[in-house]
C-alpha cells in the first residue's frame, strides 16, 4: 500500500509535465504570443513588458520558453495577469476561496441529501415514492445546471422570491457585523448552490439506488434475514454499508472537480468564482492566466482521483493495489 | 458477447411459423428487444421528429435564419386562433399585433386585422442541396408575421431559430463523437493489442488529456480560434475540439476490453494462420467491442451537444448571426431580458428534451445490446 502511494506520486510528475506542455502548447497555437495584448493595451507600462519578457525569455524560441516557464512554476510564480494587473498566483488565489465555497457546500449537502433518499428508493423499490423519486432523478441528471440555474433565476426576480440573483455580496458588505455578513453570503449561495446540489443529488441518488439493490439480492443479506435479524439491523448494518463503498470513487471525482465542475454555473449564475475567471481570462487572452487555471484543474483533478482510490483500498480489504 | 448466442425460441410454434425456424440475427433480436422499450421507442422518435425539423429547417421554418424585423423586436409569441370572433370554429388564423409599449416592448392584438395561416406558402429563398426554392410549410400575408415562440431581440423568428440551429446544435453531436470514437477506436485497439511499453506510453498520453478538467480545455482552445473564421470552418473547428476533449475516455475503455478480448483463443487462432497485426485488430478484435461502442455513443452525444451549448452561450462557441440553441440562450443571461421576455428560454427546453431522449434511448440499446452493464 504505501509502495503504492509513494508510486502514485512519483507518477503525478510525468503527468505534470505532459499537462503543462500541452497547456503550453495551445498558448502557442494562438496567434500572437502572450504579450501581444499587452504591447496594444496602454494600461500597461513599458518596464512591465520588459521585466516579463525578460522573466518568461519570449525572445527565446518555444521550448526554451516552456523551460523557463517551468522553473517559474516550480518557485510558484505563474506568470503576470495583465487583465488583474496582478501575479496569476495571487488572482487564483482570490477565486478559489469563492469557487471551494459553493462546491463544498453542494458537495455536502448533496450527499446527506441524496443517500437517505437512494436507501428509501432501494428500500421500498417499485413504490409510488421510489417510482417518483427514480422519475425525478432522471430528469435531475437531464436537465443541464445552467438551464436549471436560468430558470431559477428567472423565477427568483419574477415571482420576488427575495435572493440575491448574482455576485457573491451586497454593496454595503464590508460595513455588515460578522453575523449580518454570514447571512448576507449564504443568501447569495443559495441559488447557485441548489443548481449544483440537485444536478449530483439526482446522480447520487440513482448510484445509491442500485448499489443498495444488487447488496440486497446478496446472500448474505439474505442469511442475516434468515437468523432473524429485524430488517432495520439488515438495511442499515449490513447492506448499506457495503452499497456506499463503491460511491467513494465518485467521492474521489467529486472532490477533484471541486475547481472546475462548477464553472458554467459560476458563470450563469454570476458567481466570482474560477470558472468565471477562467471565462474572462480566455476572452481577454490574458494566457498565463489561462495557462494557470488549466494546470491548477488538472492538479485537483489528479490529487483527487489519487485520493479516490487510496480511500477504496483503505475501505474495502477486497481491493489490493501492488 | 451477445452476439454469438442464438435464443432458444421462447413461445414456439408461433414464432416458427412466422419466420420459417430462421435464426434470427442477433441485431434483430436486439431490435425485437428495443422496440419493446417504451420509453426508448418514444425518446427514438422525438430525435427522428427532431433531427427532420432540423435537416429540412427550410420547408418548416417560416423564415429564414438571418430575417431581421426591426418593428417587431422581442415579439410575444403570436397566438394562433381557431374560434373566429363570432364564435364558429374555422381555419387557424392570426390577428395582426400593435406594439402598445416601445421601450418594455409590449405587443397587442389587433383585432380588425386577421390573417389566415397559409400552408406551402412562398416564403424567405433557400437552397437546400443546390435545390433553389422558396416552399415553405405554412406563413402568413405581409405584412403580418408569425412568430409561434416569439422573436429575439432582432425581431428574429426563434421558431426558425431552433430549425436552423438544430442543424448546428444536433449535428455537432453526431460528428463529433464520430470523429472521437474513430480515433478512440484505433488508438484503443492499437494500445490494447500491443501492449507492453507501447500500451504504458500510449495510455499515459491519452490519460493527460483525461486529467486536464474538460470545460476549462474546451474554453481555452476555443480561445484560440482566429476571429476572422467563417461559419462553417467555426462549426467544424469547435466540433473538432469537442471531438479532441473526448476521444482519450473513449481510447481508456476500447483499450481494456480490446486488452482482454485478445487474450481469448481466435485472436491466437488468426495470429496462427498468419493474419497482420492490422486485420487482426480491425477485422477480428474492434467488430467485437461494437455492441459497447454503440450503447456509448448514443449515451455520448448529449455531452457534445451540452458542451456546445454551453460554449456559445457564454459566447465562445458557434457565433451570431448563425443560430445555435447554446447561443440563443445567451440573451436569457441579461436578467432584465429574462425576466421581460421569458420565451427566450424556449431553446433550453428543446436541449433539455433532447438530451432526456437520448439517455431514454441511449438506455433503451443498453438494455438490448448489452443487458449486464445495466446501473
């Protein structure tokens, strides 16, 4: 097992390196390089241009550049944001706050949502409850996030359900108490935060739904019936804890697209999160931004599916890794 | 694999009769299977509905794509009368409409003005496969126009709309995954078959792309399209993205059954009367992972059509003028839009119900292809 880890990690370098050049490589095929905007944008100082092009060698050819690139990354320095006029680490920085809020949100509240539900619906399989629940969890997994989202908004502003449509605060924020300020959030979570958690709810519920039923035609749920075990002890001790095991893996899933799952909801719904920057950073070529946001997802990608599979095999005796 | 069984005859002699004691083939045994879904059945039909009213946009659209109304922007849907006003049922007809408000854009009837819908009327010219004509299914007289989900901010008919994009929006789809798959397939089989090192290295660079998160590589190579590209090198262009962001998923699993399929005797079989590495894997290996390949292709294709989607509506994908049904939506994000002129939301509708008719029927043909990988 930890032969396995230690392997897994050495692993991630190679990918590392793949996942960049191809980042790096995209940014090339696009026209100009990346200072191109910037040399036309008249916010933009000269010296700045210099001390860049002197940081990432652009008068290099291409793979010098991408070593270059590389060493930067390694000392943490991604690059200069000229839409932020900031470092891209310290603008990432500002968004994944916003980004994690609403997808650990969803993400929890999706899954105490979800798994009682898919236990009833495999519980009482083929009534009304579980036939409705089934029919709606279709839809759910169907309707895309941003539709949903566009139809909750549409509702919210014509029918004055009172949330806040957009941003993340009010204008008057920063004079708010601690406590008015919590609330002021979560009331601009809200909408957001429902269009993701009904999306994976639905996708949880029908997963929970079918592990459970496979556990329950095991025969070993049916020997603890036999011994006379109430059902509730057969359900909830028995078969229900083996049925969750698989869903770690979507566990994993879950966790690595905790950045960028999120993004087209981020931007319907007007959320300052990644996935917003990630929009205005590509219409604005600002392409270290770009370049960074695409390695940053594909990091929380790969440590999550890493994290994926160590906690199945913590899990589960069955599974063995060499 | 499914295929080689053959079913013992389930209700005798009836059968016998019918079909002489043939053998039925296993794709019609399959067929025979999915026609009893019914749910499948109806997803089926609702994408032949849907795919027709896009092939043929030009008959059923009243207008063309690009036909602009100034006087009547973001028109309410036109409401279509069979009561005549003295209260006898007739044929459909329309009132005319005045815009009672300019700046909120409100439009009323106006009842002295009646137009009867007309059927194969001369409308907006097209050609269609080099066919020059102007048919259209039904129109009104000018000056009237007839907007039956009601028009965008262009007085653009969004009817019309849908058709003409259903051509962008459904197709996208279908070519996308055929390019991805055919590319998985190949690339799949040749890691799978080899093996070894080539197998280590092969996969390892398909599983780059897997792990780069995918609506962020969409967005960032869209971004490098040159602006100055025509509609058409648009469309194929976004359509080969959608197709290089999935074709490493597609190359994963091929790669695992191609990996235990030739482990199973007739591959050594062919290898012993000297058939080429080549043949082996197209001819003997790829036919038997068919039935997976297409229960996931129909599974596939709403993800490339929500991919593009959500592309142009956030202005990235397929761009105006040309229609497609992510970037109608578009206007919908400007809330003040949303919220006056709700019908702009129709084209999520129609992706919506696609979607839920491909997985339907996505469903259907794996309960009858493949009745093991059933979730």
């Amino acid at each position: 097992m930890f032969r396995y880890i230690v392997r897994r990690f050495l692993y991630i370098i190679p990918m590392l390196l793949g996942i960049s050049s191809l980042s790096f490589f995209i940014m090339q095929l696009a026209p100009g390089d990346a200072l191109t905007t910037m040399v036309l944008s008249p916010d933009i100082s000269d010296e700045v241009l210099n001390a860049m092009r002197a940081r990432f060698w652009l008068d290099q050819p291409p793979h010098m550049q991408y070593i270059r690139w590389i060493q930067r990354m390694m000392t943490g320095d991604m690059g200069h944001s000229f839409l932020w006029h900031a470092p891209v680490t310290w603008v990432i920085k500002q968004r994944v706050f916003n980004s994690l809020l609403l997808t650990v949100a969803s993400m929890i509240l999706s899954w105490i949502i979800a798994i009682p539900i898919g236990i009833h619906s495999a519980v009482n399989q083929y009534s009304w409850s579980d036939k409705l629940l089934t029919f709606i969890a279709f839809i759910g997994v169907a309707i895309p996030n941003w539709f949903f989202g566009l139809l909750l908004l549409y509702f919210t502003v014509s029918r004055g359900w009172g949330f806040p449509v957009g941003g993340m605060t009010s204008i008057d924020f920063a004079d708010f108490t601690f406590w008015e300020k919590v609330v002021d959030l979560i009331r601009h979570m809200f909408l957001p935060t429902i269009v993701l958690t009904t999306g994976t709810v639905a996708s949880l519920m029908r997963y929970m739904r079918s592990n459970l039923l496979d556990v329950l035609r095991q025969d070993y749920v049916t020997t603890a019936r036999a011994k006379g075990l109430s059902n509730r002890v057969v359900v909830y001790k028995h078969a229900v804890r083996n049925a969750i095991n698989p869903l770690i893996t979507i566990f994993g899933y879950q966790l690595g697209g905790l950045l960028g799952g999120a993004a087209l909801t981020e931007i319907v719904m007007n959320w300052p999160g990644i996935g917003s920057l990630m929009l205005s950073a590509v219409q604005g070529k600002d392409y270290y931004l770009v370049m960074g946001n695409l390695v940053i997802g594909a990091i929380m990608l790969i440590f999550g599916n890493l994290i994926a599979d160590i906690l199945l095999a913590v899990s589960d005796p069955r599974i063995r890794y060499e | 694999m499914a295929k080689t069984m053959t079913e013992p005859k389930q209700n005798g002699h009836e059968q016998t009769y019918q079909d002489g004691g043939a053998i039925r083939s296993p794709w019609k045994m399959a067929w025979r299977k999915l026609r009893r879904h019914k749910l499948a059945m109806i997803g089926m039909w609702v994408l032949i509905v849907l795919h027709l009213f896009a092939i043929f946009a030009d008959f059923f659209a009243p207008y063309s794509e690009l036909t602009t109304d100034r006087r009547r922007t973001n028109h309410s849907p036109t409401r279509v009368h069979i009561i005549s006003p003295e209260g006898k049922l007739t044929r459909p007809f329309i009132y005319g409409y005045k815009r009672v408000d300019t700046v909120r854009n409100i439009y009323e009837e106006d009842h002295t003005q009646v137009y009867p819908i007309r059927f194969f009327v001369r409308g907006d010219k097209y050609s269609f496969f080099g066919i020059e004509s102007d048919l259209r299914l039904f129109g009104v007289d000018a000056p009237a126009k007839i907007y039956l989900v009601g028009a965008d901010r262009y007085g653009r008919d969004i009817f019309s709309r849908l058709a003409y994009g259903g051509r962008r929006s459904l197709f996208i789809g279908i070519i996308g995954l055929a390019i991805s798959m055919s590319i998985g397939l190949v690339y799949g089989g040749t890691s799978g078959y080899f093996g070894g090192w080539v197998d280590n290295l092969m996969m390892r660079i398909a599983e780059v792309i897997i792990s780069i998160p995918g609506f962020y590589l969409l967005l960032a190579l869209s971004a490098v399209l040159p602006p100055g590209l025509g509609s058409t090198e648009r469309f194929l262009m976004i359509t080969v993205i959608l197709a290089f962001i999935n074709w490493a998923g597609l190359a994963r699993v091929i790669r695992g059954m191609v990996l235990s399929i030739s482990q199973q005797d007739f591959v050594t079989a062919s290898e012993a009367v000297g058939c080429s590495q080549p043949r082996i894997i197209i001819r003997h290996i790829l036919p038997n992972t068919m039935s997976y390949v297409i229960v996931n292709a129909t599974l596939a294709i709403p993800g490339f059509i929500l991919s593009e989607a959500g592309l142009s509506l956030i202005g990235v994908g397929i761009q105006h003028p040309d229609a497609s049904w992510g970037n109608m939506l578009s206007e919908a994000l400007n809330l003040t839009s949303l919220t006056r002129y709700p019908w702009l939301l129709v084209p999520g509708f129609v992706i919506f119900i696609t979607v839920l008719s491909y997985s339907f029927f996505g469903d259907g043909i794996r309960d009858a292809l493949d009745p093991r990988a059933r979730t």
